[in-house]
C-alpha cells in the first residue's frame, strides 16, 4: 500500500469514528442488472468499485461505484467465492474450482482488476484447507493440509508462515480453527463461516450455521453469542450489518438487512418496506452504503444508510 493510500483511508476512517448506529436506510435502488445473474457483492477499500460474483460464485465482474461500466475480470469457475480486493484496490484474490474426473481440486490466482490479468500463486491441488487472504499489498496467506504458507504475488516467492490472529485462521481453515483455539472449543465439529475483521482489527464477527453470528477478540477470547443472523459485516463504529434468512428447506422465502449494537445488542431493521430478499451484505468503509444481492432478480442493489 503506498502512503498516499493509507492515509487517504486512514482519514476516511477518522471521519466516520463518530458515527452512531444506524437509524434507518434509504429505500433500496437498483445498482446492476444484467443478464448474468449477480451475486456476493464486494467493495473495494476506497468504495471507487465493487466486484461482483454469479451463480455457483463462478466469475468475477467489476463495475464503477454508481454500478455503471461491469467488465468480466475472469470467468474462472469458483472465483468469487470470498474473493478479495488487494489494499490498492487493483487487484482481486481468488481461489478456482478445477474438476477433472469428477473430482475437484483449487488453485489460488490474483487477477488485475483492470484488465483481467491472471497470476497464477498455487496450481492445482486438493490439498486447501480454506481461502486464501491478503497479508498486505503483495502478500498472500495460505493454508493447506502440510501447513500454512505466505506467497509474494509478483516474485511468487513462497516461504513458511504461522497464522497467530483467529481471523486469519477462521479464513484459511474454518473446519479446524476450532480445534486449535482453545477459547473456541465449544464449536468443534462446526465449520466457522463468513469471518468479519473489524475496521481497528480488534474485534471479529464470525458465523456458525444452526447457531447464529458470535463475536470475539482478534486474540480469540471473549467469545460471545450477539444474534442470529448471517453474513456479519462491520460498521466503522464497530456495529454490525447482518441478514435474517427465511426458507422452507428448498428456497429462500424472505430476508431483512439489520444493523446490531455489539455492546448492547439492540438491532434495527434497516429493509422494512420491501419485498425483497437481500442476501450477503457489503459495506463501503465509510459505513454509508450497502450493496445486497436480490434472490428474486439476481441483480445487485445498494441502500444508504441514515444516522
């Protein structure tokens, strides 16, 4: 990251370090339509794009923040599965499905976001225990059956890493994590999903199915369940934008976007008035828009969120 960039987002982040929980948020509007479905919407850090992702998370889009200018980045099967912009906003971080003989193996790849030039960091394998993460602006985390290694996206350098914050290690093994912090025995034999690193790294929001979102210290300790929900994604005065899901066993049947007070647990629905069903939330860093997928149209949608 140069300088330039991490002080324009560190100034963007002292400016909404006052903001309140959200009261309300604007009547949702359509962000883009195409006739790919859309889904899993993500800001890049400075709010200037978003990539978006379609069915089975195959391929990955990018439009312009107003959802204008949508250019196909890759159309990589899997690819959009928790994929991740690079801190610079010109990248975006991957992992692809491979099947060959009915058998499906990964491989870890980083696609520049204007032009759609591929990298390939780990070819292919079945050994992934997880996702792959940014370590910074030219490094990637990565976690496999024989242990976890760090990856220089332009040397392709590989070296030996150790993940020691429980965010990093809910992303690059969710099945196992549980097994290796001692403050998250209480989930052994669950898979940790949707993991959520809070704007000062101090906290985290993670989601276990059946059970609901939970949150804890970037150290792991104080674990404590907040509501049930999915999907958690921060606010920069450290509250959380979540979903409440409705289905009857085959399909969704509803769905709202709330906004929940981590310290005290009040939530405020933030989608009443309509028939929509907003899936996976994104937040722009400045904590003033949300990007959803709509189940009914797959097309993308944004609301504005009122403090």
């Amino acid at each position: 990251m140069t300088k330039q960039t991490f002080l324009t987002l560190a100034l963007s982040m002292l400016g909404v370090a006052a903001m309140a929980q959200p009261r309300s948020a604007s009547e949702p509007t359509l962000l883009i339509k195409s006739s790919q479905g859309l889904m899993a919407p993500v800001w890049s850090p400075s709010g200037d794009k978003i990539a978006v992702t379609s069915d089975n998370y195959d391929g990955i889009w990018v439009a312009d923040a107003d959802g204008s200018n949508l250019r196909q980045v890759t159309c990589c099967s899997g690819a959009g599965y928790k994929m991740q912009w690079s801190a610079d906003g010109t990248k975006l971080l991957g992992r692809t499905n491979v099947v060959s003989d009915n058998r499906v193996s990964h491989e870890v790849k980083v696609w520049n976001a204007a032009d759609g030039a591929e990298t390939t960091l780990v070819g292919k394998t079945r050994e992934l225990t997880g996702t792959p993460l940014w370590n910074d602006a030219e490094r990637v985390m990565i976690s496999g059956e024989r242990g976890a290694s760090s990856v220089n996206t332009r040397s392709l350098k590989r070296t030996s890493a150790t993940a020691t914050d429980v965010y990093t290690m809910m992303v690059n093994d969710p099945a196992g994590v549980a097994d290796k912090v001692a403050s998250l025995k209480e989930f052994t034999g669950a898979i940790i999903i949707n993991p959520a690193l809070s704007h000062d790294g101090k906290q985290v929001a993670f989601q276990v199915p059946g059970k609901g979102i939970f949150t804890c210290n970037s150290d792991g300790s104080g674990v404590a369940y907040l509501c049930k929900g999915s999907h958690p994604a921060w606010l920069p005065d450290n509250s959380l934008i979540y979903t409440v899901v409705t289905d009857n066993g085959e399909s969704f049947t509803g769905s709202d976007i709330y906004a929940v007070d981590v310290a005290t647990g009040k939530a405020v629905l933030l989608t009443a008035n309509t028939d929509m069903i907003p899936l996976t939330p994104a937040v722009t860093r400045d904590g003033k828009r949300v990007a959803f997928e709509n189940a009914k149209d797959a097309c993308i949608y944004e609301i504005t969120l009122k403090y």
